[in-house]
C-alpha cells in the first residue's frame, strides 16, 4: 500500500505530546474530593467503570490515526507481474446474423452460444482467449487475453441486432469471421492454436472465401474446430411486425455442412453439429481437453483509492468514545 499524500503522515508525530500531555497533567484537570481520611473507603469494591476510563483517550488517539491516514489517501499499489501458465491461445467466432435469433435452441442460438462458450472461457483460467464476431462482415470484439473477467463483460454485449439496426449488414461471412480470427492468432507461440468457429447458416457474404481463410489458417498451423449450430428442417424465427410484437416464422435451417467439414479437415480440427444445448456444451467440453502450451502472461494491477476502511474505523471509534463518555463514563457538574 502506497499513500498519495504521504507528507502527511508526519502528523502522526503531533500525536506524542498529546500522549505525553495526557499521561503527566491529565490528572491535574480532574475534580477531586478531600476528605480527612480514607480508612471507611478500604472495604469498598473497586467500580468495574475505573477499567474504562482510559478507553475514551484511547479511542480518540485512534480516531485521529485514522483521520491522518484517510487525509494522506492510502492507495493499493500498481505492479505488472510476468507469470508463466499452461493453456490454449484461441479465438472464438461467432456468427451474430439475425438467423442466430432463431429459437430452436432454448431460449435462442445466439443466447445459447453464449452461455456456453461463457462457461467454456470461466472454466479455462489459463487459456488465451479472444473474441470475433461477424455476420457480413466480421471485427474483433476482444483480442487475445487472460483477463476472462473483461472478456465475460464484453460477451454480454454480443447480440444480433447490429444488423437490424442497420449498423452492419446481415448475411453469413464466414470466410471474413475466420480470417479476422486468424489475425488474432498468426503472431501466437503458442503451441496449440486454435479457432472455435460458430455458425448457423451458409458462407454468403465477405470478400474472403472460406476456402482461402482455411488455406491462410492452416499455413499458420492454426487448427479450426467448426460447429453447425441449428436443428435440422426449419426452426420457429421471431419475425418483428411494424407496429410492434413478432410473428414467429418457421425458417429452414440451411447450414453449409460440407464447408465447415472441409475447413475442420484442411487445419486439422474437427466438424461438429450441435442441435441442442447438451451437444453445444459437449463440444466446447471436448476442445477443452486439447494439449496445452506455456505462455507467458503480463498482468497490470491498478491502482484505487483505499481509504473506506479507515474512514469506517474512525467513525467507529468516534461513536464509541462519545457513547462511552455519555452513558458508562458520564459525568455529573
């Protein structure tokens, strides 16, 4: 721990003469009684309130040390720390065209998807993991890390209305996802790379096709596992209105198995098709046991302000020295 302003902690020093004050003319100020003789008063039990009367000097010495300390701002320390840990380094892709709002997976694909490649990323600590996303066209969501709880909180922000809103266009790039993913990854020493790449549909979009993104994978010895997410036939869409509520639509489910076989192949991953929730979270469970590899890891701890413990420790104190002096240790004139 680190004090911001840590001059002022030289005001601890004041805190010796009162002390000292304290021990040689307190008793100077105190009422006294005179009286002839002491001899009745022997007998008399001593009063359990004279082990307390030093209490109330006692806390506000400590109502003032935090005080002090709260004025110099106590901060907690920024370090980087370099650690090595055994992991995978992969990239997830994600289709998020509308498609994915279909709901023959509970509640919908895109929701299911997440929620287990959630649980996939809180059960790898170690791994390197990042995030792309794409529809008809693909951008990195979160790059390449370890911190999993930044990456969580940026999976809470993927949804399929991007194209909706009119911010992308819809369609199935799967070509363009792949290739941003390999980006992620051809710098990597890992020794397994690996891309975990979701899809419901077929590849028509993109100026990538996927046959040349798995080309460009496998040169970099960047292993594909494709999942085809989706039951088979059609599944029930919710088709939004003009004024408002859905209509649910049954969709045929058109998934380009072939092509997803061919990109597992070329890289040496593996095809997989999911139609339910069970199987999605067995696949990911299955990518998971993949061999692992030594990577160097540099963490940044930031700093905060960490001044509310002591600012409650004073307040407490002061509470106590009042109460005390007022109802044990009160006084009469």
């Amino acid at each position: 721990m680190t004090f911001a302003n840590s001059e002022l902690l030289f005001l601890l020093l004041l805190l010796i003469p009162y002390i000292i004050w304290y021990v040689m003319f307190r008793k100077k100020k105190e009422p006294t009684l005179r009286v002839p003789d002491t001899q009745a008063y022997r007998y008399i039990p001593v009063s359990k309130k004279l082990y307390l009367i030093h209490v109330p000097f006692c806390l506000r010495l400590l109502t003032l040390t935090m005080i002090i300390l709260v004025l110099a701002r106590p901060q907690t320390q920024n370090h980087w720390k370099d650690s090595e840990v055994t992991g995978l380094d992969i990239m997830l892709a994600i289709d998020i065209s509308t498609s994915m709002l279909s709901e023959d997976l509970s509640p919908n694909r895109i929701t299911s998807a997440k929620n287990v490649a959630s649980q996939f990323i809180s059960n790898s600590p170690n791994d390197n993991i990042g995030l792309t996303v794409f529809a008809a066209e693909a951008f990195t969501q979160c790059p390449l890390t370890t911190d999993h709880v930044s990456l969580l909180n940026m999976f809470k922000g993927v949804e399929c209305d991007l194209a909706a809103r009119g911010l992308i266009d819809d369609g199935t790039a799967i070509g363009m996802g792949l290739a941003n993913a390999i980006s992620r990854l051809k710098e990597s020493k890992a020794k397994s790379k690996v891309i975990i790449l979701l899809t419901d549909g077929s590849n028509n979009k993109g100026d990538i096709s996927p046959q040349t993104a798995a080309e460009i994978a496998s040169l970099n010895k960047i292993r594909v596992y494709t999942i085809g997410v989706g039951t088979n036939g059609t599944a029930p869409y919710p088709y939004p209105l003009p004024g408002g509520g859905v209509q649910y639509v049954q969709m045929p489910v058109e998934i380009d198995s072939q092509t997803l076989i061919d990109i597992a192949d070329k890289t040496g991953g593996k095809f997989y098709r999911a139609t339910n929730n069970k199987e999605l979270s067995q696949i990911y469970d299955d990518i998971g046991k993949l061999e692992k590899t030594k990577i160097l890891v540099k963490q940044y701890s930031k700093r905060y302000e960490a001044f509310q413990t002591f600012g409650l420790i004073a307040l407490i104190s002061l509470l106590l020295e009042v109460l005390i002096r007022h109802t044990i240790l009160r006084r009469i004139p």
